[in-house]
C-alpha cells in the first residue's frame, strides 16, 4: 500500500473544532507538521475534510525516510519542518496547487516541497 506524505500549510484561525479534531488525529497539529498516512478511503475523506489547511501527495523512499529521521519516537511517522525554501508557491497558502498555491493534492511534487521543508 502506498503512503501519502500530509504537510499543514495553514495555521487555525476561524477554524471549526471538527476541522481541528481531525487535524490532531492525521498528527498535524501545527503548520509545517508533517505525517506520513496509509492511502485508505478513511484517510482521504479526512485529507477532504480540512484540505483548505494542508496539501498531500505520494511519499517516495527519501522522502518516508527523512520523516522517519526526524521523528522523535521510532514508531511515530509525523515531525515539526521548517518552513520551505523560496515559499510554498507563487500564489502563496490560500490558493489550491493546481491554481499555482499550495493546498490541496499535487501527487509526487509533494517530494521536492518536503526536501525544501527538511534541509
């Protein structure tokens, strides 16, 4: 089964506590939080639910590993990332990816935004 890499991008103001409540159970309780999730049904209508504050896409091998690095526990797949170099798009936080921001889906270019995130 293949994993997402779930970076927040968004802080919570004016957020609703569902919203908040499902942030805390994908480990992303700040932004610049990053957890690596199953891709289950469950976990994208989560990933759905609060997709105005993160963006996901498919982890590859370097990108699982520098997680696991940086997690503090062993068996924990989340840690705090600084934030990106050269921002996180031209459009900036509030703008989906695929409008040139940074929520929502982008597939495998979430690799190149948490190698800029971990350096």
């Amino acid at each position: 089964m293949t994993m997402l890499a779930v970076v927040r991008v968004r802080a919570g103001v004016r957020m609703s506590e569902s919203q908040e409540r499902t942030l805390r159970m994908l480990h992303l309780p700040v932004p610049n939080s990053c957890s690596l999730l199953k891709n289950a049904p469950e976990v994208m209508g989560m990933l759905k639910a609060v997709e105005a504050y993160i963006t996901w896409g498919d982890a590859n091998d370097a990108t699982k590993a520098a997680v696991k690095k940086l997690a503090k526990d062993t068996k924990d797949e989340f840690c705090r990332l600084n934030p990106p170099r050269k921002g996180y798009g031209r459009k900036g936080n509030k703008v989906q990816f695929n409008a040139g921001g940074a929520l929502g889906p982008r597939g495998e270019k979430i690799n190149a935004l948490i190698e800029r995130m971990v350096v």
